[in-house]
C-alpha cells in the first residue's frame, strides 16, 4: 500500500467514525439515546476501531521497514563483493605479469610460488562467490569452512576458538568481519612464514573481540610497514564497523592482530 493512500485512510477513518456516528445519532437515535450515553458511545467506538487501525498501519510500516533493510543488507553486500572481484582482478593481473617476467628470466621457483598464490586467491574467491548471501547458513559455520579450506590450501596449522552466537551480527557486518579474517590470513600466508595461527572469536559483555596471531617473522610497526603487509586494509574494514583495531608485530617475534567491537 503507498504512503498517499495510508494519508487518506488517517484522515478519513476519524471523519467517518465522528461524522457517520453523530448523523447516525440525530437520525435514528436522537429520542432514544441520551447526549452523554452517546459521547461515551462514540469515545469507546473511536478508541477501538482507533487502536485497531493503528495496530494495522504500524504493521505495514514495520513490514516496510523491515524489506528496505534487508535491501540495504543486500546492497552492501554485492557492493563488497564487486570490491573484492575489482581486488581480486587487479591482484591477479599483477601476479600474471610477475609470472611472465621470472617465466622469461627462467626462474621456475619464482614462478612456481607465483603460480601458488594465483592458485589461493582463485580459491578463496571461489568460496566467497559459493556464500548464497540468502542461504540459510550461519556465519560461524561460514568461518569454520573457510578456515579450513585456508588451512588445507596454506598448509598452516590454526588453533581456532569461535565462540559466537547466531545472528549476533547485521549481513553486513558480516561481509566486513569475513573481509577483516581474509585480508589478516592473505597476509599471514604471503608474509609470514609462519608454521601456526591462533585464531580466537569470541562476544564479550559489551561488543566482540576478534584476535589472529600468527608465529612468523614479524615486521616494523611503521606506516610502509603497515602498508607493505596489506594491514591497512584491515584497520579501514574495522573502521566501517566502528569497531577498534590493534596490531602488533615485532622481527621474529610473529603479528597480533586485535579487532574490538560492539553489537
């Protein structure tokens, strides 16, 4: 029903109701029904049909606002996945370039290494486009699937702890918190070295608290740094939630990675 014709229905429902009632009463009901029977009359009939009214309109307008939402919902979340195609495609037209170059150079480690990553990132990809963002799967179990096949893929071990409960989080903050773990485990398979990743998830009193830490050789905490690891990423994801980010990493002495957010 559009907005003009609920307009007209409020308008007209206390006319026809106050107006009808008391041409009805004069007509009919003049001898037989006293002034003041007859203001209690209509007041109990003007609160009844009134609330029922009112009970019907909020009805379409929580039905409304609940479909414009879910549409917001699903706008976020094709707009991130077109993000992550236009990364993914830049991502890989670079590597493919890397390729033919040490491919010319004949230097087969490099190439093969290259090979490796264009092989994740497909895989990755792939699994994100396999996410229906209508299926009725839970976002944990969507974690737990990723990192799995991450873990298979890398050949790096995860300690995971996930402690979450279902629709704690909007669709769209889901695509961010799923955008945060990739960019974190890319960087982690790319740089790291590392031969472990704890991974905790878990909600708090007062939010959520993601943490990734990895046993690999760390870096610089300075802004090239930051940048050269693919960390920035991380901390603008975390700002679209308005959510905390901490990263910690020293030479030798492996990445922390602390989300904080709430609900």
């Amino acid at each position: 029903m559009s907005n003009r014709l609920l307009i007209f229905f409020t308008a007209l429902l206390p006319t026809i109701l106050i107006g009808g009632f008391e041409f009805f009463r004069h007509k009919t009901l003049l001898h037989r029904l006293s002034m003041e029977t007859g203001n209690y009359l209509i007041t109990i009939l003007i609160f009844l049909i009134s609330y029922a009214f009112a009970v019907w309109i909020f009805h379409i307008i929580e039905t409304k606002n609940h479909r414009i939402a879910d549409e917001r919902e699903m706008r976020a979340i094709y707009e991130e996945r077109e993000r992550l195609a236009k990364e993914l495609h830049d991502s890989i037209a670079q590597t493919l370039f890397l390729l033919k170059v040490n491919l010319k150079k004949r230097k087969l480690d490099e190439a093969g290494a290259l090979i490796n990553s264009i092989d994740t990132q497909l895989r990755q990809a792939i699994f994100n486009l396999r996410m229906n963002p209508a299926e009725d799967i839970s976002f944990l179990k969507r974690i737990e699937n990723w990192l799995e096949d991450w873990s298979t893929v890398s050949g790096i071990n995860i300690d995971s702890n996930i402690q979450l409960i279902e629709t704690c989080f909007t669709p769209a903050k889901e695509v961010q918190l799923f955008g945060i773990i990739q960019e974190a485990f890319t960087n982690i398979r790319k740089h790291s070295q590392a031969s472990n990743v704890s991974f905790k998830f878990h909600l708090t009193e007062n939010g959520w608290v993601l943490d990734i830490e990895d046993n690999g050789v760390g870096f610089e905490m300075t802004a090239i740094g930051l940048k050269q690891y693919g960390l920035t990423m991380v901390k603008e994801r975390a700002d679209r939630l308005g959510a905390t980010c901490e990263i910690n990493s020293q030479k030798g002495l492996g990445t922390k990675i602390i989300v904080r957010g709430k609900l």
